[in-house]
C-alpha cells in the first residue's frame, strides 16, 4: 500500500537519550537522520516500518549503550 508519512530531520542537539541524559552527538544525529531520509524516500508501508524498526534498534543503542 502506498504510504505518504514523512518525518522531519533531527537537529544537532536535539535528540536526547531520557535514560541517562545524554544529548546525542553529531555523527550519531547524522546517522540517525540517514534513517530518517530513507523513511522519506521510501513509498510503500511495508518499507517504511521497516526502516523504522531499523531506526528505533538503533536509537535505543545510543540512549542506553552511547559514549562507551
């Protein structure tokens, strides 16, 4: 099925993890916004939860394991 969501880019600073506090790095908020501009590119439902799920696996990595 066609899917017309699309999502805003993170910005530097913005993405901060709720766990520990730690705002997000730039290199971490460029890869997260690679996802991001997938998701956009992305036309079928079926591609975009997938390349969600991918972004949310990788989130989580940085909120809990970032820095380390």
């Amino acid at each position: 099925m066609i899917d017309s969501r699309f999502q805003p880019m993170a910005k530097s600073g913005g993405l901060i993890s709720p766990f520990t506090g730690r705002i997000l790095s730039d290199f971490e908020v460029s890869a997260y916004n690679r996802y991001t501009a997938d998701f956009n590119r992305f036309t079928y439902t079926d591609q975009k939860e997938h390349i969600l799920d991918q972004r949310h696996r990788f989130i989580l990595n940085c909120f809990y394991e970032g820095g380390k």
